[in-house]
C-alpha cells in the first residue's frame, strides 16, 4: 500500500485588546503573526515517521479521533497514522499555539473544505484544548487577517486595516518574558477573584472591553499615542486581576524605557508567555536598529524569541 502524506501550515497570532473580556462581553482585536508557524505533516500508513498519533499529546490526539472518522482515515488505528510537528511557534506564551496546531491539522485533513467549514472544526479542536475558549485564537489564525472579534452571543468578526499604521512607521514586538503560563491556572485565576469580588471584578472587565473600542477610535483617527496609552491602561487592569507576574513587569518595564516604545501590555491569558509592545520610528534604517537591540536584549533561544508584527 502507498503511503499517502497530508501537510498543512498555520500562523501564530496575538491579542493587542480585550483578552479574557471578550469571552463574556465586549470586542477583542488581534493579529496574525506570520512569520511564526506550525506545520503539521500526516502520514498514513506510518512507515518513516518517528511518532504515531498514539504518542500525540492527549488534547491533540482526542481532537484527531474527532474528525478522523470524516476521512479516509477512519479505519486506521492511532499507530498506523503518523505525525511530524514543525513549529516556531512559542508554546505557552500567548501566541495560539494550540489553535494554530488545530488550523494547520484542519487544513492538512480537509484542504477542500471552504474556510467557514475549516473554522467551524478548528474551533472544535480549540475546546480540547480550552473548554472556555471565545473562539477568538482560532478566527485569526485561520483568516490570518487582523480582526475585530466578538465571542458573544454570535461569534461575529470583521477585518480590520492596519497598512497606514505600520506604513507611517509603527510596529509590534512581541517580547518573551522567559516564564510560561498555564490558561487553566489563568482561568482559576480570574475566577477566585471573580469570587472574592465580584465588584472589583465587572468593574475590571468593563474597563478592558471599554479600552477595545476605544482602541478602535484611536485606530480610526491614527491616534496612536492614545493606543499606546490604553495598552498600558490595559495592562494595569489585567494586573489587577492578578494575571502578571515579576518576569511580565520586569520585560514591560524594560520595554517602556526605550524612547520608541509608546506602550506595552501582556497579550493572551497573562501568567507568562510574551508581552506585546507599540513602537513607533519612521526611519527604516532606525526601525532595524530598534528591532536588532530588542532581539539582543529579549531573545534567549529559538523558542524564546522576540517577534515582529509590521505589515
């Protein structure tokens, strides 16, 4: 029998506003970073790929065995399918990683599926991975578009355009914090203050869902000095739910002291993971440089690099 491979790619993406209000109330607005990727590779029958879909990670493999039996996958076994994951993607930092994983296996299995039908299972697999997903990481991934995003009660979404913005000279760094974050532990997080104080915390989460559309009016106007302001406002309430920590504060302190820095908040659950900051320099030449002394200060290893989101 020949062997048959399906291979299929999917980009990184962060949250610039609305993480964890979006999930009961109010926008999100996010973007994709396409420069970081996940590309999944399935072979069947398995005859030179190390690892089978038995060994997989337990959300991956239950998310697998979901949609497996709509291919002519379904009479294999775990152990006759192999799977290869090549990622620059960081795990546990904010940046989808999981729903990236679900896009690029969506894609490999049902390439000829219309994006709507490919969303609809990789938001199925996202809820292997976390039960209380918005369905936000998923939407960017697979659109690949910077989005205006809401979960409630319709899961609707709209582009938005960001090309004056980065053409006049801003960019995004998305800057490890060297620590990674569990969203389960986040959630438990935000719950026990959720249920400590349920005051102090509708108050907090109407202030992130507010700053999402007031971001979208400095957006509009190309008022980036104030996006940069409500980043940091943004970051305060998400502090203030308990989701930093001394790594996050430590690397948004040290973003905040270059002069080009107009703001910076952490992106995604919090606990860890990468941070993101606004930056703005109109010289090319100047704009690498900046881009070169952040590597230098913030990137450790491959998988804990500083990434850019400027076009």
């Amino acid at each position: 029998m020949s062997e048959s491979i399906l291979e299929g790619t999917a980009c990184a993406k962060f949250i610039l506003f609305g993480e964890h209000s979006v999930v009961t109330r109010g926008r999100a607005i996010a973007l994709p970073l396409p420069n970081a990727t996940i590309q999944v590779r399935i072979q069947s029958p398995r005859t030179s790929f190390k690892k089978s879909l038995a060994e997989m990670d337990s959300a991956f493999k239950s998310f697998f065995l979901e949609i497996q039996n709509q291919t002519n996958l379904n009479n294999k076994a775990p152990s006759e399918i192999g799977i290869e994951i090549h990622s620059t993607v960081p795990t546990a930092s904010g940046l989808g990683s999981s729903a990236a994983l679900c896009v690029a296996t969506v894609r490999a299995m049902f390439g000829h599926l219309n994006p709507d039908q490919q969303l609809s299972l990789a938001l199925k697999g996202e809820s292997f991975f976390h039960a209380k997903s918005s369905g936000l990481d998923p939407t960017v991934v697979l659109t690949q578009k910077p989005l205006l995003y809401r979960s409630v009660p319709d899961r609707k979404y709209s582009e938005l355009a960001f090309g004056d913005f980065f053409e006049k000279g801003y960019f995004f760094a998305l800057v490890p914090t060297q620590t990674q974050h569990s969203t389960k532990l986040v959630q438990q997080t935000v719950q026990k203050v959720k249920d400590r104080d349920p005051l102090v915390y509708e108050n907090l989460m109407d202030c992130l869902a507010s700053n999402t559309e007031e971001a979208l009016k400095a957006i509009s106007t190309k008022n980036f000095q104030v996006l940069g302001q409500l980043m940091n406002d943004s970051h305060f309430r998400l502090l203030s739910l308990g989701l930093s920590n001394e790594a996050t504060e430590f690397a948004c302190t040290k973003l905040k002291d270059y002069p080009e820095c107009k703001g910076a908040k952490i992106t995604g659950a919090g606990g860890g993971g990468h941070v993101v900051a606004l930056f703005f320099c109109a010289d090319k030449k100047n704009q690498s440089e900046i881009k070169s002394r952040l590597i230098s200060d913030f990137s450790q290893s491959a998988s804990e690099s500083v990434l850019f989101c400027d076009n």
